[in-house]
C-alpha cells in the first residue's frame, strides 16, 4: 500500500512540472503583450419614493391637492427623462371597505411634470431623471386630488399606487 502511494504522489509531482514545462517562453516571444478586457452594463433606471406623512390619512373632505409621496428618478443612459408608469390597484378610485361601490375618484399631481392624471388606466409620463455617475436622482412630489362633493358614504377608504420606471 505504501509503495502505492508514493508511486502515484512521484506521477502528481510529474505530472505538475509537465505542465508548468509546457508554459515556457520561446526565443519568438517579445519584452510587451496585451489581451483585452471588457464587460457590459445594460441600461436600468431606478426609482425610489419616499411616503409622506400624512399619506396614509388623506382629507376626503377636501378637493385640495394632498402631498403623499416623494418620487426619485435615476437612469445610467444619460438621459435627463425617463418614462414612468403610475398604475392604481383600483383603477383609480379610493375604494370604501364599508359600502361596496361607494368609491371615490382621484387624480394624481406630479409636480413640474403633469396635473390632473386619471389612473382609471395605467399611464405612462416622461418625467426627469438624474443620470449623472453619482447616483443623484431628480425628486417629484406627487399629490392626490380626492373628487369628493361632501356627500360620500362613511368607511375607509384606500388605494395602492404602484411606479415603474424605464429609459426611453
């Protein structure tokens, strides 16, 4: 057993300085070489929101523009837009958990960008990015307008807001 494993530890130790043997540098080599590198970064954008105090117990008494969220862009394109998806899980209403069907309608405000969106479909705004290699994003604060007439039924109301973002 013993003469074994000396025999196949004397082949291991061939076998590695075979290897190292064939690396060897011929009388054609020269004093510089080169190789190339490389790699790949695709195009993203990124959001990030910040909510707003207060988002979550809007007035539903008022008309009145409510601040509900900061919206921050960033793209790595190089583009100052970026194409952003706002979508309502209810179709743009607020819905109520007490009286089915007795919603209420809202539009959303995007501030230096668009007023009076409708989110009874998804929609798609060109909205500023930052693209510099910072990471410094641009921030929109965006607001809810409750389409209330003072004679809406009692209960919670509630809609999620959901923001996708792309470069053009």
């Amino acid at each position: 057993m013993k003469k074994f494993i000396k025999t196949v530890a004397l082949l291991s130790v061939t076998a590695a300085i075979h290897t190292n043997a064939t690396a060897a540098i011929s009388v054609d080599d020269t004093n510089e070489t080169s190789f190339e590198i490389s790699g790949t970064i695709l195009p993203e954008c990124k959001v990030n929101n910040t909510t707003v105090s207060g988002a979550t117990s809007l007035n539903l008494a008022s008309t009145e523009a409510q601040n509900v969220a900061s919206v921050e862009i960033w793209c790595n394109t190089g583009q100052s837009t970026a194409n952003t998806t706002y979508e309502s899980l209810n179709g743009g209403v607020l819905k109520n958990d007490t009286h089915t069907g007795e919603d209420i309608a809202y539009l959303l405000d995007i501030s230096d960008t668009q007023t009076g969106v409708d989110l009874s479909t998804a929609q798609t705004i060109t909205q500023g990015a930052g693209s510099d290699t910072e990471g410094l994003s641009i921030a929109r604060t965006v607001s809810i307008r409750p389409q209330v007439t003072g004679f809406e039924y009692e209960g919670s109301y509630s809609d999620t807001i959901s923001i996708t973002v792309s470069y053009e």
